[in-house]
C-alpha cells in the first residue's frame, strides 16, 4: 500500500515519517515534492574505482543556477531530510524535470526502513540544463512494509549533502577457489 498525501501529512506531523523542513504546499495526492540543495559534488577522475574512494569536486550553486553538461554524473542531495522507521521510501524525479531531460535517481530510488538524513541525488542530463538551488527535483513516496523490520544503520545514515559512493566499504576479500 502507498500512503496518500493526506496520510504523508498526517504521518509527519505524529512522527511516523520525518521530514525536515516540513511544508504542506509540497504535499500531492501520494507523494511529497523534495527540492535541490545547494551544493553538486562530480567525480574529478576520467576512471572510477569501485574498490576506492574517488576524488570529488564540490560546486556551490549560485543565484543564477548552475549548468549541468550531458555526459557527466553530477551528486546532489535534497534540502529536507527524510526517513521513516516504519515505511518504505521509493524517490522518483518528478515528470516536470524528466521532460527538461534531468534523469533523476534512475538505479538507487529505494530507500531503506530506518535511514534518516538528506538524500544524495543522481543527476543525469541529456542536453545542458540550468537548475537552480531549491528547485523541486523529485518527489517521496511511501510504502507500508509487511513483516518484521531490521531498521538501516549503514555508512550513509544522517547524511548531509551530497555523498559519493562508498562501495568500497562493502568490499569482502575472495576465497581463492581450488583448481
């Protein structure tokens, strides 16, 4: 089951779902709008390392936006932070910014029962665009889970904006296997 608007409302305002800043004109029939935080991070290496960290650059959006280039992966973060301890958020970019040719969150929208914090948002355009710092990029939906419940405590919990992957902290060494 998916909450409605109303229920996200209600579900903020008694606890069951944080979030912060909390505003009733972004509430729609069963999602919630976030908006684009102020800060972008890119990756500054023509090669990534799944099995490292990897160098970041961070970019302040200004008053007159900033312009994202196709071909390039940009890290954002939303300005509300977001969580429940009792449902299932699943973040989508909303149609408006897909149309203007913005992928938004294409292979990480679920959320984790028990995350709490900003979400780092993938942004990938297409064509230039200007986006602008507290924008409406995506929105929220929640779902009800069905069973027991083993609450997130992973490395991105409490994030404030935007962070790059930490897949290296999921690393387990190989067994070599007998020939």
């Amino acid at each position: 089951m998916i909450l409605t608007g109303p229920e996200i409302a209600t579900a903020a305002a008694d606890g069951r779902l944080l979030i912060t800043p909390f505003d009733t004109a972004q509430v729609n029939p069963n999602s919630y709008n976030v908006r684009l935080g102020p800060a972008l991070l890119t990756y500054t290496t023509s090669v990534l390392d799944a099995h490292r960290p990897n160098p970041t650059r961070r970019i302040e959006i200004g008053a007159d936006g900033y312009v994202l280039k196709p071909g390039q992966l940009y890290l954002g973060h939303t300005v509300e932070e977001v969580g429940s301890d009792t449902y299932v958020p699943l973040l989508f970019g909303r149609s408006s910014v897909g149309r203007l040719g913005l992928f938004v969150e294409i292979t990480a929208p679920i959320g984790d029962i028990g995350f709490h914090g900003q979400w780092t948002l993938m942004l990938s355009p297409i064509r230039p665009l200007r986006v602008y710092a507290g924008m409406k990029i995506g929105q929220i939906m929640f779902f009800v889970a069905v069973g027991p419940i083993a609450s997130y405590s992973g490395k991105y919990q409490a994030a404030t904006g935007p962070k790059p992957s930490a897949y290296w902290q999921d690393l387990a060494p190989l067994e070599a296997v007998a020939p």
